[in-house]
C-alpha cells in the first residue's frame, strides 16, 4: 500500500497520457522503473478494490454523507492541528475539489477555476498554506437552507483555538457584526471585507475621492470604507481605528507608489492568501485521475494536502532545505519499495475442495489476461498475452498450456 500510494504521488509529477502507460517498454519514450516496483495488474487491482470503509460494518452511521472516508477526514483533522503550530494569522475561505459525477452535494461555484466540484470550507496558515482546519460542506440538511451558515462554519474551524488570540481572517461571505463580537468573547481576533447589507454596519458613504477613506468604531469594533476602484468596506474586531498602513497602488501611472491606507486594509491584503496559495501549490502536482466515485477525489485531495503540510512542517523544523516538488520526489521514493508480483502475497483463488475438478473450457466472450502469465512476466519487458479460455470452476482466465500449472498451484 505504500507503494501504491508512493506512485500515486509520483504520478502527479511524471504525467503520462494514460495511467497505463507508465508499464509500456516497447517505447523509450515511456520507459519508467515502475514496472520495477509493481506490475501494471496488480496496481490495478489495488485501484479497482480501493475503499477507506467497510460497506459491511456496524459501526458506519449511513446517515452520514461522508460516512465512507469519515474516519480518513478526522484523523488527518487531528493530526494537521498535533503536528505544526500556526505562526498567528490564518484566512479563511472555500476550496473545491474537482468532480462532475452525480452527487447531492456538488456545487457550482462560477467565480472559481474549478467550478463543479465538492466544496471545501479551509482554515489555512497566511504565510504558508499550511491547513490547519477544515470541513466538507454536504449541502443543506432536511430540504431547507441553513441560517447562519457562515457564521457555524467559522466558529466550527476557529474552536480548537480559543483563547489563543488568532487572527482570522475572511471575506465578505463571512464577516458580520454577531460574528466578530463572538469571536471576540472567545479570544480571537477577526478581519475581513464585509457586505453593506450586514445588520449593525453604518450606511455605505457616498463615492469619495480615490484613496480616501473614512473609519467609524463602536466598543471593540471599527468599521473602514476606504475608496479604491470601488468602495471597500472593512470590519475588525482587534485594530486601532488611527492605526495606519500602506499597500502598493497606481495612480494611472506604471510604477506602483505607496498608498497610505486604515491598518485593517492592509493586514487584509497582506494575510488573506492563505487558501489561495495552498490551492495553487497542490494542483501543481496533484494525482489526475477520473473517477465515478467521488470520495476518490476527496481521498487523493487530502493525499495531496497531506504532502503539502509535512513539506511545511519539514522546513520550518529546519529539516528540509528543497523546494515543495523535490519533497514530494523524495517522498514518493520512501514509500515505494519494490514489490513484484512474483514477491508478493497472491489474491486468493475461489476456494476449491478435495474432490472438485478443474475445466478448462471457453468461458470468456472478450480476450482476458492469463493470469498465469500476467505472474511469471511480471517485472519484465514480455507482455503477457490474453485468451477467451479459462478455469470454469475458478473463473480466471488461462492459456490453455497454463491450465497444468493453474491446477498445481491450486492444490498447495
């Protein structure tokens, strides 16, 4: 398995036209040392009886949405937030993973490169992408929409840091007068754009000059409308309302000058990247695959996720110096260690009793693998050749001068 997942890692480096093309030899052009590792079969079987649940258990809530990668989604939660302390500011914003296929919960996010997909709400560190919080939203529950959805959501991420006086910040989906003061009783700090519709935001102020801008406070909470291209309206929890900043502008010239602007707006620009950079760092590399089932998508997801974040908590320990695609090269060779099919333990044969007789007889109607074959090439150029014959009683395809050897091997 740790092989199969250490080429799966290095499948989103080295990228082929097709998953099957990284077992061709006859062309030098895909000539790889997979094979080396794990024959092309027995990584598709691996692929095809993949799954993280037991359909069969007791312990599985069915009335869970994501009861079949549930237990893989709370342990990576618990060990992101165990294994590397954020620095104080993380942002706050909505992830998709890529998936078109029937699912009650896919979404359909226009504004986002990926469009169709299962959405992600992301805590993540500012400076770094690192995740340290997440949760996947399954759409609205018993037919009616949430109230309230985004403010659940930023409490539900903040929790396992109260009073610890993190910075949050998010964007105008999110922020909201309510929000912000009760993230302030648990002791956090928040900031974010903020939506002029909000209840206990002052009137939006008519167009000023550009660069311009106005500050209002009430007890812990300042409000900003500073005037860019467009009026910008900025609520915090936490910064002093004559504090200010600077961020990079033009005034219709080329050069960008420095623009004096509220404290708040320039944190803002400066800290709210943090999902957007671990984006643009995981589909660099990212397994690409197609799939039905949409729990595959969220697995190798997180997979990448998780390589991201031990690439982060690598380099800041000072146990890494490389940059994030030599760690996964790195990585995916630690994990894969050769196995051949010669090596390693074969799939159990239906079983066959003392006085049963095997029948090798035309049972196939398109051409399958020998399956004897396919375990004595296994790891070499030869290619193992197909037949519509095969063991009646076991239902594996055979050559018919693979039939002896099948029936010996059967009756060790």
């Amino acid at each position: 398995m740790k092989t199969f997942v250490g080429l799966c890692l290095a499948m989103g480096i080295l990228r082929l036209p097709s998953r099957r093309d990284f077992w061709r030899q006859k062309k030098w052009l895909f000539r790889t040392t997979i094979p080396q590792a794990i024959s092309r079969d027995r990584f598709d079987i691996i692929w095809r009886y993949l799954h993280l649940q037991d359909n069969k258990s007791n312990d599985v809530k069915q009335s869970d949405k994501l009861w079949k990668v549930r237990w893989y989604l709370d342990y990576l939660k618990d060990r992101f937030q165990e294994l590397y302390e954020v620095d104080g500011f993380v942002s706050v914003d909505e992830s998709m993973v890529k998936f078109k296929g029937r699912l009650a919960f896919r979404q359909y996010l226009p504004l986002k490169p990926t469009k169709w997909g299962i959405k992600v709400w992301v805590m993540a560190e500012s400076s770094t992408g690192y995740v340290s919080n997440f949760q996947v939203y399954t759409g609205r529950e018993g037919g009616s929409s949430e109230k309230g959805l985004a403010h659940r959501i930023v409490m539900d991420l903040a929790g396992p840091y109260f009073g610890s006086q993190l910075s949050i910040f998010m964007d105008n989906f999110y922020s909201g007068v309510p929000l912000f003061e009760e993230l302030k009783a648990h002791g956090l700090n928040a900031c974010g754009t903020v939506r002029s519709n909000r209840k206990g935001i002052p009137p939006k102020p008519p167009a000023m000059e550009k660069h311009r801008y106005q500050v209002y406070q009430k007890d812990d909470l300042t409000f900003c409308a500073w005037q860019d291209t467009k009026v910008v309206l900025v609520l915090s929890n936490y910064h002093e309302p004559m504090a200010e900043g600077s961020v990079r502008r033009r005034r219709g010239e080329d050069i960008q000058r420095e623009v004096r602007v509220p404290a708040c707006v320039s944190d803002y620009q400066k800290h709210m990247k943090g999902v957007d950079l671990l984006d643009q760092m995981v589909s660099y590399y990212q397994f690409q695959h197609r799939s039905k089932k949409w729990w595959r998508r969220l697995f190798f997801f997180f997979l990448s996720v998780s390589c991201y974040n031990s690439f982060i908590a690598a380099r800041s320990a000072g146990a890494y110096k490389g940059c994030y695609k030599e760690w996964q090269e790195d990585l995916a060779q630690e994990l894969v260690t050769p196995v051949t099919a010669k090596s390693a333990p074969q799939c159990a044969a239906a079983p066959v009793t003392a006085s049963a007789e095997h029948d090798c007889e035309k049972i196939f109607e398109k051409r399958k693998i020998c399956r004897e074959c396919s375990l004595s090439k296994s790891g070499t150029e030869a290619r193992p050749g197909a037949t519509v014959y095969g063991c009646r009683q076991c239902n594996v395809p055979l050559h018919i001068e693979c039939f002896g050897k099948h029936c010996r091997s059967t009756r060790k």
